[in-house]
C-alpha cells in the first residue's frame, strides 16, 4: 500500500506543477502599458489616458499670470450640468489661491449658444456669480425656463434678477459678446470638448494642458484628479 501511494504522489507532482502560473517573463512584463505601469509605480497618481487626456498644444482660456486655471466647460441646457453645479460650488470653495477657476459656456449651437451668450451678457453685467445656479434652476427644476428658451426669454430670466430685459437681449447680441462666444468655441475646440453635448459636458481642463470628465470615474474622482493636476501645475510654477 505504501509503495502504492508513493507511486501515485510521483505521477500527481508534474499534474500540480503545470496548473500553477507562471511567472512574468521579461518579455510580458515589458508588454504592459505605460499607463499600467505608471499607476502601479505611483498609486494615487493621475495617469494620462486614464484619469486624465492631454491636450496637444493647450493654451488657457484667459490666463492670469501666476495663477493655474481650472476651467468648466458647461451648458445651461445640460441635464448633467445642473446635477454637478452644487458639488462643484462647494469644491471651488476650497481651491488654492494659486489657483482660478473659469465657467465657460459651450456653444454647441441653437439654444446652447443663446444661452452661452446669456451668461456672457451677464458676466458682462456682473450678475453671472448670483445668477448661475438660479439658471439651472430654472431649466430644471422649477422648469419656468425652457431648455430651448430664446433670446427675448433669456434676457426676461435676467430681468428678474436685476437687468433690463431689453437692455439684456441687446447685450446678447453685442458685438462684445459675439467676440466672447468666438474665443469659447476656439478653446473648447482645442481642447477637444466637442460632438454631442451630453458627452462634452461637463468637463474640466487644467491649464489648458488636462481635459477631465466624469467618464474618467465620476465626478467626485473627476475633482480628486482636477486637485491632484492643480498642485503638479503650482508646483511646477503654473
């Protein structure tokens, strides 16, 4: 019997020995992706094209000397938009002074650049900071205000908050505004924030240089990577 069993653990050993994995060659490991390897060598770090995409030849929005710029491509019309408006209120609270943050209206055309020429006005005027959540609002919560609102309608919402419509509608359409339209549309289309607007909004760019979305893992991780970029930026000298 003994003989038997010690017989049988002889042929079973070579069975065991194929089932286990094999170590990496050198030649698999070398296979791996840099960005596979990036994460692994420094976990928590954003890694470009998987936290974050890098925008050939980006430049700022409006850059301020010494400051890193933290942009937000949105829309009024944006479903997304006014869900992640209360979460990125209480964010950019907490920004450094080294960095600035910037609202850009995506003029994805018909309402959207209505609306983006809204904001513009507004900007213009100085209500953008105490109108900007009560627009979401508006569209999408109350629903007073269409997502497909004109003009004439824009410039009422504003009325109510302080503006003459009329002087409002005309501001809209000024050729300061047209100017302001113009510069958005040439940085969103550098930084590559096109196609449908559900897909384009909202999305953040640091510097010019990193297009993050909530694609990229949410929106508190879209935040997380945009704070990590912000400090590398700072420490780098923006």
């Amino acid at each position: 019997m003994t003989k038997r069993l010690a017989l049988l653990l002889v042929l079973l050993l070579p069975l065991a020995a194929c089932n286990r994995s094999a170590p990496p060659t050198p030649d698999t490991a070398a296979g791996a992706t840099p960005a596979a390897a990036d994460a692994i060598a420094s976990p928590g770090t954003p890694v470009a094209g998987v936290d974050y995409i890098e925008i050939p030849n980006g430049q700022p929005f409006a850059p301020v000397e010494g400051k890193v710029e933290v942009a937000e491509a949105f829309g009024y019309p944006c479903p997304h938009c006014a869900h992640f408006e209360p979460m990125l209120t209480t964010w950019k609270a907490k920004l450094p002074d080294s960095a600035r943050f910037v609202s850009v209206p995506a003029p994805f055309g018909g309402p959207w650049d209505d609306f983006a020429r809204g904001y513009f006005a507004a900007e213009a005027l100085g209500l953008a900071d105490r109108t900007h959540m009560a627009m979401f609002q508006a569209i999408h919560g109350q629903r007073s205000l269409a997502p497909n609102a004109s003009v004439e309608q824009i410039a009422a919402f504003y009325g109510l908050h302080g503006a003459n419509a009329a002087d409002f509608a005309a501001a809209m359409r000024s050729a300061q505004v047209d100017a302001r339209l113009e510069q958005a549309r040439r940085f969103l289309a550098a930084s590559e924030v096109a196609g449908a607007p559900q897909i384009g909004t909202p999305m953040m760019i640091v510097n010019g240089k990193y297009r993050i979305d909530a694609g990229q893992g949410g929106y508190e991780k879209m935040l997380d990577t945009v704070d990590k970029l912000v400090a590398r930026e700072s420490a780098a000298g923006g």
